[in-house]
C-alpha cells in the first residue's frame, strides 16, 4: 500500500516579502504620510540588519505597488499609504502573473518591431531617436532609464501603425510598467537594456524586420529575468 502524502509545511515568506511587510509595518508606526520621506537606504539596511541588495528589493516592490516613489537622488518617498496584509496580497498576486505579462509581451512586441521595421517614417526614426537620446542621458545621470525606456516601447508601437496591436499594448501599459520598474532596478541592467535598445533601432532603421523582430525577441529575455536576491544571514 504506498504510503499516504504527508501535509507540507506552510512555505517560509522570502527575505524580501518579510521586508516588504516590515517597511509598511515602519511606515505606520512612524505615521508616515503621503509627500513623506523614508530613511536613507544604508540606515534602513542597518536598522533591519540586512543588505543594500535585500533592502533594494523590497523597495522595488513597493514602488511597483505605487506605495512609493523612488527619486534619483531624493531617496524614497511615500505615495499612498496601505495595510500589511493588503500589500503582500499584491505582491503575490504581481508575482504569479509575471510570468504571464512576459508572454504576451513577447508575443506582441516581437511582432511590432517586425511591422515597425517595414512601415517606419523619418518622423517615427526621429521619435525612436530621440527616446534613446532620453535614456542615454538618464543611465549617466545614474538613474535607471524608466522613462527613456517607455518612450522608446512606445514609439515603436507607434511606427508599427496597428491598430489592434496598439490598443491591446495599451491594455497592457500598467502591468508592463510594473515589469519594467522591477528589471531596471538590477544591478547593470539599464545600460544592458540600453544597448538591447540600440540594437533593436539600428534594424529598424535598416528596414530588416526578421532581424528587428530577433533583436526584440533577444532584448525581451534579458529584461524579463529578475534574478533573486540571495538570503542575507541577519533575520528581519
């Protein structure tokens, strides 16, 4: 008679969803408001007892959840305020659907770099330009190219002149930032991103739409893995 299943333990929450729930845990406790402003990172890092990286994580979590807005320069400030329970919900709920948002990404912007590449005008060569122009300068002001980064997405959608395509990237813009906030915020990836970029534009300024169609699809399976950061020793 084979052996009846044994109930598995409860899964541990990783190092980052316990500092996750302990940042909106501090957050309260410190009555923190909207427009407020968190600690620095090193002295946050130090109170907790855990790395930059681990803290960095957390922080990327929040800010894809809209619950901060991480300022190049000004540190972390607080946009809204939420509950403990209602944050690792939707933290959860992101990371089970990410695997989901990097399919569909793949399926339509594969496909939009090839349309772009065959129906680019000067002007859409000036808007893909400029866009990197956006995000150079970002990288070496040393912030991570988000908005260089959607500009660049969008005005390829734009060359690729489908309506259909258009309408549904555009149902999928919230949840794509959400991705895009997450995989900028690795160590190295903006310039990896940028250069991702740069080939992607070089095709379609050629008008080759199977080698656009490639860069994108190879850009695409570099910005979507996020690797985990490992455990630090110290427990939160």
């Amino acid at each position: 008679m084979p052996a009846k299943p044994q109930p598995r333990p409860p899964a541990r929450p990783r190092l980052y969803e316990q500092l996750v729930e302990r940042l909106v845990e501090y957050m309260s406790e410190a009555e923190l408001a909207p427009g407020d402003r968190l600690p620095a990172e090193r002295e946050l890092a130090a109170s907790l007892g855990v790395s930059r990286a681990s803290l960095g994580q957390a922080l990327v979590a929040l800010e894809v959840q809209g619950v901060i807005d991480v300022r190049h320069g000004d540190g972390a400030i607080v946009r809204r305020t939420v509950s403990e329970e209602g944050v690792l919900s939707l933290l959860r709920d992101r990371a089970n659907r990410r695997a989901e948002i990097i399919e569909a990404r793949q399926a339509l912007e594969v496909k939009l770099a090839e349309l772009a590449a065959e129906r680019r005008t000067d002007e859409d060569l000036a808007a893909i330009d400029a866009a990197l122009e956006l995000m150079r300068a970002e990288v070496r002001e040393g912030e991570r190219g988000v908005e260089g980064d959607e500009r660049f997405h969008a005005a390829i959608t734009n060359a690729a002149r489908s309506r259909l395509l258009t309408r549904m990237m555009d149902e999928l813009a919230p949840m794509i930032r959400e991705t895009r906030l997450e995989s900028l915020s690795q160590q190295g990836r903006p310039q990896a991103s940028l250069a991702g970029h740069e080939s992607i534009a070089s095709a379609i300024r050629l008008g080759d739409p199977s080698v656009a169609a490639e860069a994108m699809r190879q850009h695409l399976r570099l910005v979507s893995t996020v690797p985990e950061v490992p455990a630090d020793r110290a427990t939160v």
